[in-house]
C-alpha cells in the first residue's frame, strides 16, 4: 500500500513538472528500468534516494511517501467507532495489535494517542489478571507521551485526566493524588472531571469525608456552569418566545431544585430580569411585572453582601468558599450595584409601557428606598 501511494506521488509530481522517466532517472542516478518500477509500485526507492528524490520536486519526504501523521478529526473518529465495534466480534488480542500498530503509525497525532488510551480504558476489562494490568499500563504510557510533548491544553488536560481515569482503575489510588491535587489533597482544578476523580481516589483510601467535601465542590461548580450557560442561551434566543421560554422554565425548576437563590443570588436575580424582558417582548405585561417583583424581592432580601453561599445540601464546602479567588466575584461596590439594580433593569426603556400601572410604581419606590434616596436614581 505505502508503495502504491508513493508511485501516485511520483507520477503526479514528474507530470507536474512536466519531465520524463529518463529525466527524473538521470537526476537521481538510477535507470529509466528502477524510475518505471518505483511508479508501478513493484520496487521502492533505497532509502539513501528519498531526499534526493523529494528535494528534485520540492516538497517533503512524509509528502513523497504520501504519509501524514496528522489525522482529521474525522478520520479519528471514523477509525475509533471501527476499532471499538472490533472488540465485539473480532479476537480481542487481535484488536490490541492493531490499535498498537496505529499509534506507532501517528504516534504524533496526540488526539488520535489519546482515543486509543479511551479504547484501551473501555476495554481492559475484557483481559484477565496481568494482562489487564498491562492494557491499562499501555494507556498510562501513552498519556505520559502526550503530556512530555504536547502543547495543547485541552489534549494535556484530557491526557491527565485519562491518566487518572487508570490509576483509580487499577487501584492506585496515591498516584491520583500525586497527579491531581495540591498539598491539601485537593483537586487542582474544578469544573472539568478531575473532581469526581479525585473523590473515588479518596474512597479508596478511606476518607470519606475529603471525598465528600471534594465531590460537592465539582457538584457545585457543574450546577454553577449549567446555570449560568442557561442564563446565556435564554440571553441570546430572547427573540425566540418558544425557544427562550423552554429554557427560561427549565433554569427556573433547576434555581428552585437547588436553591440557587440562597448559593448565587445574582444569577437568580439575572434570570428574572431576562423573564420580564421576555414576557414583556411577547406582549404579557402582567407576566412581565410578575418576574419584575421577583426581582426586586431577590435584591432587597439575600441579595447582599454579594457572594456565593453554600446550604444544608452544599454542607461541606464552605473552606474551599472562603478562598479569595473563588468569593472575589464583586468588583463594584454596594452602591453602584443598587444604583444599577435600579436604572439599569426597572428603569429600562423596555419596561416604559408598566409605568403607568401602580404595581410597576410600587416597585420602583422599594427600590428607591433600597438604595437610601439616592438622587443619582433616575
């Protein structure tokens, strides 16, 4: 096959430049016999030639030999979905072999590396005994070659947590704390499954509770992350009532699920303010005021001081909230926050049409008041 791909190289290149057999012979120093074997694929250049040859039409030697060993995405993916429907019908030792002859074929190709170590991790289970260790060896292996010469943080970040994914597989449980936490033997990263990780690797050394504490933290930051990005999705389909509903509805089961109000009062009182705006777009002003009051209600109670809380469910994790980093999200002060809880939501040009309904009226007066007479207040 790498004969016959190479012989199309050479042709396409020697037509391209528009020379002979003869010529191309001459120039390397071979006969016109070894340049019409070399393109009928039935010999293959010596070695000391590829140079010679690929300098001649002036690309590389990989691009002579029509090798890269970069894969698309798709490729990747095609190959994977092949790979992993052979482990259920064809020998497993069989399938083995050829994952491994692949990746020492794109052993440069650190995304193609690293759904074979997904393939190897899903699939161990299918050896016994040491030979199961070993597969998961293969997959420890590979992930260490990705992180001593990648540079891309989402493939460094995903080989990590691969990496991890086998030492909890294999019982190792001191390697994933080595691998993943700071001195405290917490996670050095929230929000991308290290967290989860971590936890198991702490149950099986027995400390339930900093398993506990660690996998509320991630919990806590999933819940956060979901919230928020529905938050953005109801921002941006606002002109689509269907759309924007749907999700408005679903962010406001999950706000009462989790008591968000209590953990992140902000994102809580973001949500209602993109209701009013969406009722009020759709021509329900009753509905509009509805969530408008419920604004109001979450800035006057609970709203300040403005940081994020934990509850009876998120009981543990109240250390990792008092770090600066994770409670410094405030960066105006009281004031101009209440000023702009005014003018900036109530006193919108979207809502002129509620002014004249006492309701609308009420609520700007508790506002007002909230804010202390503030004459800035428009």
């Amino acid at each position: 096959m790498r004969n016959m791909s190479m012989a199309s190289v050479l042709i396409a290149k020697r037509r391209e430049k528009g020379i002979t057999q003869d010529e191309l012979a001459t120039h390397v120093g071979v006969s016109k016999a070894s340049v019409s074997k070399w393109e009928s694929g039935n010999r293959f250049p010596d070695i000391t030639l590829l140079p010679i040859i690929a300098e001649y039409f002036g690309i590389t030697i990989d691009q002579l030999m029509n090798h890269s060993p970069q894969l698309s995405e798709a490729e990747i993916v095609k190959i994977y979905a092949r790979l992993a429907g052979d482990f259920a019908n064809k020998p497993f030792e069989d399938v083995i072999s050829e994952c491994d002859a692949l990746v020492k074929k794109h052993y440069s190709c650190f995304s193609f590396v690293l759904y074979i170590t997904i393939l190897y991790i899903n699939h161990a289970g299918m050896a016994e005994g040491e030979r199961k260790a070993e597969i998961f060896q293969k997959a420890i292996d590979l992930c260490k070659h990705v992180l001593q010469n990648c540079r891309e943080p989402s493939l460094l970040n995903e080989a990590t947590q691969h990496q991890a994914m086998c030492y909890v597989a294999t019982g190792q449980a001191e390697k994933v704390l080595e691998l993943l936490c700071d001195e405290n033997q917490m996670p050095l990263q929230y929000g991308v499954g290290h967290g989860t990780l971590v936890g198991q690797a702490h149950q099986i050394l027995g400390n339930i509770e900093k398993a506990v504490e660690v996998e509320q933290i991630e919990l806590y930051h999933g819940l956060t992350g979901l919230f928020s990005g529905l938050l953005s999705y109801i921002r941006l389909t606002l002109s689509d009532y269907k759309t924007a509903k749907t999700a408005f509805e679903r962010a406001e089961n999950l706000a009462e699920s989790f008591n968000i109000r209590r953990l992140y009062s902000n994102h809580v009182a973001v949500l209602y303010t993109y209701g009013a705006h969406m009722y009020q777009s759709a021509g329900e002003s009753e509905k509009a005021l509805e969530y408008l009051g419920k604004y109001v209600d979450v800035c006057l109670h609970g709203f300040f001081p403005a940081i994020v809380r934990s509850d009876s469910f998120f009981s543990r994790i109240d250390r990792w909230l008092n770090d600066p980093e994770v409670n410094d999200i405030m960066v105006r002060n009281e004031a101009t926050v209440k000023e702009s809880m005014l003018n900036d939501v109530l006193l919108d040009p979207a809502f002129d049409s509620l002014h004249e309904k006492q309701e609308f009226t009420n609520l700007v007066q508790k506002l007002k008041k909230f804010i202390g007479g503030n004459q800035n207040a428009r």
